[in-house]
C-alpha cells in the first residue's frame, strides 16, 4: 500500500512536470498583430510579432542595423502576394521570456514598416522556428504565451483537439465551411495566420470559380501592403463562416485577385487571421499535428468595419490621411490625402488602434480636427458600413 501511494505521487508529479511551460510572458494585441517582448543577440527589448504565418524569422531593416546583425547573403521567399528576395543574417540568438535562449537563428531583414507604426514599432517577427520545437499557447483571456517540452505534453480540460495539416508549406491548414448564399455552402481548407490582421481572405481561384465578387455584394476595392509588394482585394460580407466549431455571421472578408504569392495558389482556399483565431485560447502541438481550442472572453467582439474609407498612419501626435476609399464617408467631406487628423471628438494623440476601435462602434457623425498646410478645420464626418 506503501508503495502504490509512493507510486501514484510521483505519477502525478510527472504529469505536474509535463505541463509545466518552459517560459510564460505576457502578449498584446495591436494593429492586428500579437506583440510579445524579446531580445535579439543580447541587445535591447525590442517588439516582436508572433506569427503562425511566418516560415522564418523577420527582422526590421532599422533593428538590424541597430543590434549590428551581420548579412550574410540573401533568400526568396512567398508572400501572400508574390515572392520576394530578402537579405538574411544568421547565427544569431533570440532570447524569449526570462530565461529560454534559442542558438543559430537565421533572420531576414526587411522594410517591416506596413506592419507596425511609430506607437508600436515592429522590431521583428517570428514563427516557425518556435512553432517546430516547442508546444506553443496562446491563452487570449489572460494575454500569456507559454511554450513547453513537446513531449508528454498533455492538453489542459476543456479543449478540443482540430487536426491540422503542416504539408507543403509548413504553416498549419485546417478545414472551414463559409456560407455565401442561402443555398451555396462551400468546404475549404484554410491557412492559420495570426500574423494576418484580418478575419478572412479568399484566395484568387476560390473567388473566380465560385464568382464571389459578383455573389457577395455589395464590396469596395481596397489596396494593402503585403512584404514589398501590394495587392487589390474585394472586401465584402460573408453571411456564415463555421471553423473550430463555431459559425461566426456576417463577418467582413477579403477577396483576393492577385495572380502571384499565397492568395493566388489553389492548394490553399484563402487565409484565416487574427479576427477570428483572438476568439479562441489556441495551443499548438505540431509533433501531433494537432490544434488545441478553447472558445473565449473574446469570441462576442465585433468584428471591425472600415466605415470611415480612411486609411491612416500615425504621424507624430496625429493621424495622416494615407488614402481614401471610393464611396466611402470620407469622399463625401473635404477630407484628403496627407491630412493630418489632431483630435477625434476632441480627443488627442489617438493611436492607430483606438481610432478603428472607435469608429467601428460610433453611429453618429464624427468631429475630426484637421491640420492642412499649417491651417487648421474642423470636419464633421458619418460613419457608415460599405458592405451593408
């Protein structure tokens, strides 16, 4: 009797030991992106984006230069809108959390500007390489990554397991049902990408097949910045998307019409981001290839909506005008291009985040304090949805 209680102890200590992480370190979420804490070769704390997207380590081109990474030749890589050449640095270590020090990491040096802005620079972007060699959660309820031993990792109560493809590309693809039409109802398979600020994107052949820019009306164009290239989607409402479990309605997607890069392949349906993978606490076990979920405190928030047709930057204090959507609110006021918005309803130094926050939730009309060539006015703008 000794014996068996001695025994069961310490098969309880073994399986306390198996879940005990390596590192735990808090994340936030800004401008769509999972910002963690890091150092790079002993430097300083630097931003650093996790990103299940990613297949190899990024580096800003200005962080680069700051730490003094050394470059030692250069790499093409797929983007989600045509491949690229990159210039690469490798032996590097990268420092997570207190204490786990990951040796010989190669990183490819960019311009990373379009992902981030002066309130939170991005300093760098990693996945893969993490993803490869630990467990990984993301507990969205509690803004804490943890990684662990993958070996007898065993998963917490109240998950539920999704199996997920890492072939051909080493990113995981999992299964997804969207509903278009009262009677269209379509079966995908859909790239994971926290890195993807987005809640959806259909690949080129899915939306030519299928006609979903004629089907999913109505829809505006909207250019964005993918790696060193740019690309013009559809952005439309999609009636029902079903993935992990859960059918989220009337969610904003993006249509792809590139013809080069990940969102033209028909390998792949399109890409599931940020918007809704924040919804659920996610762990990552790709020596199972399987996808841990818990839906969370999360899984009720809106889902953001350009409804103002302004594309900001930050600049300083302010916000410039960078574009303006056609037929959007903003073409109806005298609003352009390199303005500089100061204020918000009388609120000052907004971030990027808070002003798309903010907008997204306010149905009345929006007093914007406009800085143009030194002079200043004030402009009273009505939100409103494009894809209503």
């Amino acid at each position: 009797m000794r014996n068996t209680f001695f025994f069961l102890l310490l098969f309880l200590s073994s399986i306390a030991y198996a879940n005990e992480p390596i590192v735990s370190f808090p994340f936030e979420i800004h401008l769509g992106h999972i910002y963690i804490k890091a150092k790079i070769n002993d430097g300083r704390t630097i931003n650093v984006v996790f990103d299940t997207g990613a297949g190899a380590n990024l580096a800003s081109e200005e962080t680069a230069a700051e730490l003094g990474l050394k470059i030692r030749g250069s790499q093409m890589i797929s983007g989600a809108s045509g491949p690229v050449s990159i210039d690469r640095s490798s032996g590097n270590k990268l420092l997570l959390g207190e204490s786990l020090e990951m040796k010989n990491q190669t990183f490819l040096v960019m311009n990373l500007d379009h992902l981030g802005d002066s309130d939170y620079p991005l300093d760098a972007l990693i996945g893969a390489n993490v993803l490869r060699r630990y467990v990984v959660e993301l507990n969205f309820d509690e803004g804490i990554m943890s990684l662990y031993k993958n070996k007898d990792f065993d998963v917490p109560d109240g998950y539920s397991k999704e199996k997920i493809d890492l072939r051909p590309y080493g990113i995981p693809i999992i299964s997804g049902d969207f509903n278009y039409a009262e009677s269209k109802t379509l079966t995908g398979s859909y790239l994971v990408d926290t890195g993807a600020a987005l809640s959806l994107r259909m690949n080129t052949p899915l939306v030519k097949s299928n006609k979903l820019i004629e089907n999913i009306t109505p829809n505006y164009v909207y250019t964005s910045r993918a790696l060193n290239n740019s690309s013009d989607d559809h952005i439309g409402k999609l009636k029902a998307y079903k993935v992990l479990g859960e059918t989220f309605e009337d969610i904003p997607i993006r249509m792809a019409t590139v013809t080069s890069g990940v969102s033209s392949w028909d390998t792949v349906d399109g890409i599931l981001g940020l918007e809704i993978l924040k919804r659920f606490n996610l762990i990552f076990d790709y020596s199972r290839n399987a996808m841990y979920y818990q839906k969370n405190s999360l899984s009720n928030t809106p889902f953001r909506n350009n409804t103002t047709g302004l594309k900001l930057k930050k600049s300083g204090d302010s916000l410039e005008v960078e574009a303006i959507i056609a037929g959007s609110a903003a073409t109806k006021v005298d609003i352009q291009i390199g303005d500089e918005i100061v204020s918000v309803d009388g609120k000052t130094k907004m971030t990027l985040d808070e002003f798309k926050a903010y907008a997204n939730n306010r149905k009345a009309d929006i007093s914007l304090e406009i800085s143009r060539n030194g002079e200043s006015k004030t402009i009273s703008i009505k939100p409103f949805s494009m894809i209503d």
